[in-house]
C-alpha cells in the first residue's frame, strides 16, 4: 500500500528536461517510504495507486520540487534594523561599513549568544523558509571570526539539520570579513593555520566560502584561503563581483568551485569561465532588492549554457526568506522566464549545493515538494509577495499544512 497520493495536479513541475523545465499537465505523484515512486499523468498514477493511505486532491494546484535555497546567512542574533534606515536615506553597503555598521555588529552579538539562544534564532528562521516552501538550504557560518565561534555556529546548524526537517547543508566562511584588530593578511593566515584545521576535525562543513570584494579579501588572499580549505576537504564557493570586479568569478573558475555567488559585477568573459568550467553561477536578486544595487544579468551564463542558480542571500541586511519572491524578482527584475526561474530555485540551486537528491522529482528521488494553491507555474511568479504555498511534504511527510500549520 502506497503511503501517500497526490492527484489531480493542474500542472506538475518535473525538473530539467530537453528544452527546459518539464512539467505535467493534470499529473500526479505516488510516495512511499519518502520516496516518489510514480509519477505522470493523474488517472494512470491514481489506478494504480487508489489504495494510498493518504490522498491529496491538488486539483487546480501546481506542485513544485521543494525549493532548495542554496545561498543564507540564516544563522544570526541582534538587530541592524537601523542600517534599513540608514540606505533608505541613501547610504551604500560601504558607507554602512565604515560607519560602524554591518557584518562587525552581528559578529559581536553572535559571540555574546549561547548556543541555544542560537539554535533558537536559527529554528525560526527555518520554520519561516518551510512554510514558504524551501526544503533544503545551505547556511554558512562567518559571524564568529575566530575559531571557538566559528565551531559553535557549525555545531548549532549540525544540531538545527537533525531537528528541523529542512535540510541543511553546512558552509564554513571565517573569511566573512575581518575582525577588529587584526590585519587582513594575519587574519587570512589564522583562518588558514588554525581555523580550517579545527572545522575538518569537527567534520560538519561541507564547503568553504569566502568574501573575495575590494577592501574585503582580494584575489590571492581569496586564493590561499579555498585551496587550503580544499586540502582540508571542503570544497570552494565564493562571494564573486559584488561590488566590483576584481577576478572572483575567474578564480572559481580556475578552482573550479562548486559555485560563484553575487556576480552583479561579472561580464561575458566571466560567463563564459564560469560555464566552462562547471561552475554554478548562484544570483541572489533579493540582495540587489534589499541593498538598492542594480541586479544581476543572467543572459550572459543563460547564453553561455550555465545552469543560474538563484537563492535568497537570507542575513541580517536581507531578510527574504521566500524562495518564492527571489522567483518573481528574477522573472520581473532580471528578465528570466519563469520555467528559468523556477529551475534557478529548484534543481539549478541544488547544483549549486552538488545536491544530486535535491531539486527534481523523478521515481527515486526523495519526495519534497510543495503544492502551490496556484493553477500554473507562471503563476507562481506572477504571484509576487504572497505566499501561496498550501502545503509542504518533506520526505514523503505533509510538514505544513493549508494556512501554514504543521500538521
């Protein structure tokens, strides 16, 4: 007996096909033991499955891959509610900075919290991004800057992963920023000397990150760190061309990490690196909406065959938690069509995350996705700032239902 049934599907959004995304019209999906295990059109899945312990009419719905988010800060304390204030009235990200504001104010309180405070702070940042339909997420540490703090922001994802039924992908970023007190070049060799030593003894994180932007972490710096935390075994990511481009994205490619994130400053060359390299170009417009900075171009890595991930950027200076908006920003602000969009937020982000069992719906893959009360997958998009996720099943399991109660 089939554990659970949805049927009656307006349209089934599949994964990547030959022409893009492929979807289903009037489908329907079986799941059993938390895995899909038919999939297709909605009479055929359904007679063969009519004896499922649980059924769910999506009737007039679209059902979606859960959204896989593949680029947070989501772990943090404090307030910086004001820096809001401070860049409606024009102020940059820099001029923030250098005035005392940004990532040294979330540093500061991030090392005042116990981990429970912690653990706490990062549980309610999840249940926000599961009612919106995200069932996997990377979350990177960087708001500690020494190793005793970057350990325990590690420690409390490894703990909010067993709890919390998103799934979490864990990223190391001591090289976030500099702390106060401490020049670039002696932090970036107690990064490399005795904070990644200690993250690959603890064996929770599963990437290395770093901000490589002028006045932050420059090409060489940028390099020493991620080919250290590969011979440690985590594999690279980057902050690349946010601000300016000063070589990020051809150092990922010459790395060939995993992802480049940001690139609102990346050209076609950059582009073309990044796809030929097999590197995932991660845009997170969200970052661009929050900061008032021009966004991202995808048609460069669209025309060059890259595979645009998108994600939210969630952190203290972006708070979106809704892979749903970033789809809408992405259509309406950057000109990606929504069947693009909606790849860039499912299988696109789980490349990006090398998350073979994230993002697609497929016989055999686990069962996560979302049931939008929405009749297309245009509609999704179409639908900006409101949240029409009905329902989310995490491993075969309804984790949120109609309203946004969990069940």
């Amino acid at each position: 007996m089939t554990d659970l049934l949805v049927h009656d599907i307006a349209e089934l959004a599949v994964g990547p096909g030959v022409d893009g995304l492929e979807t289903v019209e009037h489908g329907a999906l079986a799941v059993d033991d938390g895995t899909v295990v038919a999939l297709g059109d909605s009479e055929e899945v359904r007679s063969e499955h009519e004896d499922a312990r649980r059924t769910i009419d999506a009737s007039g719905q679209t059902v979606l891959p859960g959204f896989v988010d593949p680029h947070t800060h989501a772990l943090f304390t404090g307030d910086r509610s004001d820096e809001f204030v401070a860049r409606i009235e024009g102020k940059s990200y820099t001029e923030i900075a250098d005035a005392g504001g940004g990532i040294p104010v979330t540093v500061e309180s991030v090392r005042e919290a116990t981990d429970e405070e912690l653990l706490e702070a990062l549980l309610t940042q999840l249940d926000v991004m599961l009612e919106h339909g995200t069932t996997t997420a990377e979350v990177k540490s960087g708001y500690g800057l020494d190793t005793e703090t970057e350990l325990r922001m590690l420690k409390v994802i490894a703990e909010a992963d067993e709890r919390h039924p998103v799934d979490l992908v864990p990223t190391f970023m001591g090289a976030h920023a500099v702390p106060e007190g401490s020049t670039t070049d002696d932090y970036v060799d107690s990064v490399i000397e005795e904070q990644l030593p200690a993250v690959a003894e603890q064996g929770i994180a599963v990437f290395c990150d770093v901000f490589c932007e002028e006045g932050v972490f420059d090409v060489t710096q940028s390099r020493r760190i991620l080919a250290a935390g590969r011979d440690h075994g985590l594999e690279p990511k980057i902050h690349a061309e946010e601000f300016t481009r000063i070589g990020g994205a051809q150092l990922a490619a010459d790395l060939g990490a995993v992802s480049a994130d940001h690139l609102l400053s990346a050209n076609e060359d950059d582009a073309k690196a990044l796809a030929e390299a097999g590197v995932v170009p991660t845009l997170l417009p969200a970052t661009a909406f929050s900061l008032g900075e021009p966004y991202a171009d995808p048609e460069p890595f669209l025309d060059a065959g890259a595979p645009v991930a998108l994600g939210t950027d969630l952190n203290p200076s972006c708070f979106v938690h809704n892979m749903g908006t970033v789809v809408s920003l992405a259509c309406l602000e950057m000109g990606m069509r929504p069947s693009q969009a909606v790849l860039g937020a499912t299988a696109h982000a789980a490349s990006a995350l090398d998350r073979e069992d994230a993002g697609t719906l497929s016989e055999g893959t686990p069962a996560d996705f979302a049931i939008f009360d929405l009749p297309s997958v245009t509609h999704v998009p179409a639908n900006a700032g409101t949240n029409r996720v009905e329902t989310v099943v995490k491993d075969g399991e309804p984790v949120v239902t109609a309203g946004g109660d969990k069940p």
